[in-house]
C-alpha cells in the first residue's frame, strides 16, 4: 500500500511540474525580452543629426509601438539614410537582422548617406537590399517579424510603382502573426494620393484601404504624432506647427 501512494504521489509531482513547463512555453515573452527603448535612443554614439531627427519621430514611442525585440527579423522600407534602420538594428541586436530596403532612384537621391551610415559597428546586422518597390524583397527572404513603413508610403504614389503588389509582396514575406507598422504624413480628407509628391502627405483613410486590401488585419494605431492644428495645407518641410502625422499597425492573420 504504501508503496502504491508513493508512486501515485511522484506522478501527481511529475504532471505539475510538465504542466507549469508547458504554461510557460506558451507564455508571451518576459519583460527582460522588451528593450528599453529611451536607453537605444540615449545611446551616446548616435550622431547630433540623429537627435534632430528625434526630436519630431519621437523614436523610443514608435519602436516601442512596433514591439521590435532581439532576434527579430525586421524589413524597413525605404531606409533612405538609415534614420531607423540604426534604431531598428540596435533593437534586433543580439541575434537579430534588418533588412534595409531602397530602390536605385533612392539610392541616387541620398547618394552615400546610408553607406557612411552602414560602416557603424551598430549596423553589422544590416543588410542593405536596392531592390524596385514592386519587388522590394529578395525571393530567399521570409518569415519576417515585422516590416516597417516610415513616412515613405506617399513616396511611393507618385512613382512608377504598382501599389498593389507592393502590399502583396510584403504580406507574402511576414509570417503569420507577423507585424507591418506604418507610419506617414496626414493629408485633408478628400485629398486621397493627389498631394504625394507637393505636400508628401497621403489620407489616412486612402493608406488604410490599400493595405487592407491585401488581408492585413488592422490591430492598432498611435496618437503621439497626431496635431489636430495642423490645417494639413502645407508641405510637410519646416513647418510652422508640427505635422499631423498617423501610426498603424497591422497583422497578418495567423
């Protein structure tokens, strides 16, 4: 008898001890895994142009609104001089991978901004892809975490470049459950795509219904950009009041 309770009691021991091991496999990451995002942007060898810049993208609220972590695999479109895709590396970083994408007019327009960027020991885990928007990611790339979108999208309205196929090209490369978080200028309802390439603004709700298109999922979006006294009238360059600018985040349904 005895010897029957304890072999009843070690099996009741070994189901709770497999049963807090799997809750914790399917437990959400721990906090350990977030980065302090304020300590990525406080970093003391980013450059004083960098910090300008800061002081309108509000950087640790966005990277924080991506979710981005180490390991990730991140594809920042439009990179231009690498602005973000610094703070995305340093956020991937360690174990991680930033694709940064521009296409060959961009490249020309930033000419070799984003090259004296990339010789930063912080940039090591950076790849820089110059491919068309219409095919932005390399065919052996996949199972991407998270694709970022920083005020480019108007951009692209008003070049050669079919929009379409784009967001397909994009969704195809996020795994299920993967994130794309855009963000851009916001221009007067009505104004649609027409003001892209004069006020590098697009409507929100223009943004929202081509991505949604494609089957991106709306999830959430952000207000720490947002200036309703912004008459929305204006090129978005040294403006007289700070931009009115929208953050979305989407997913790609599981």
């Amino acid at each position: 008898m005895t010897n029957s309770i304890c072999r009843r009691a070690c099996a009741a021991g070994l189901f709770a001890v497999f049963t807090v091991l799997a809750v914790r496999s399917l437990a959400p990451a721990k906090a350990e895994d977030t980065p302090d995002y304020a300590t990525i942007v406080a970093a003391p060898d980013r450059s004083d142009t960098d910090r300008q810049t800061d002081q309108r993208r509000q950087p640790a609220k966005l990277l924080a609104f991506t979710g981005v972590r180490p390991g990730m695999k991140v594809l920042d479109m439009e990179a231009g001089a690498g602005y973000s895709t610094e703070l995305l590396a340093r956020a991937v970083a360690p174990g991680g991978i930033v694709y940064a994408q521009d296409s060959a007019a961009v490249m020309e327009r930033i000419k070799d901004k984003f090259d004296i960027r990339a010789q930063k020991p912080e940039m090591k885990n950076v790849v820089h892809v110059i491919r068309n928007f219409d095919d932005p990611i390399p065919p052996d790339v996949g199972n991407l975490d998270l694709i970022t979108f920083f005020f480019a999208y108007h951009d692209i309205t008003y070049m050669p470049v079919d929009r379409a196929e784009m967001n397909k090209k994009m969704f195809a490369a996020l795994k299920p459950g993967g994130f794309l978080v855009i963000a851009d200028h916001s221009a007067k309802p009505g104004d649609g795509v027409s003001v892209g390439k004069t006020l590098h603004r697009i409507e929100e709700s223009t943004l929202r219904q081509e991505i949604e298109a494609t089957g991106f999922k709306f999830v959430a979006d952000a207000d720490f950009l947002r200036n309703p006294n912004d008459p929305r009238d204006a090129a978005v360059f040294h403006p007289k009041v700070p931009n009115d600018e929208f953050v979305l985040k989407y997913q790609k349904p599981m």
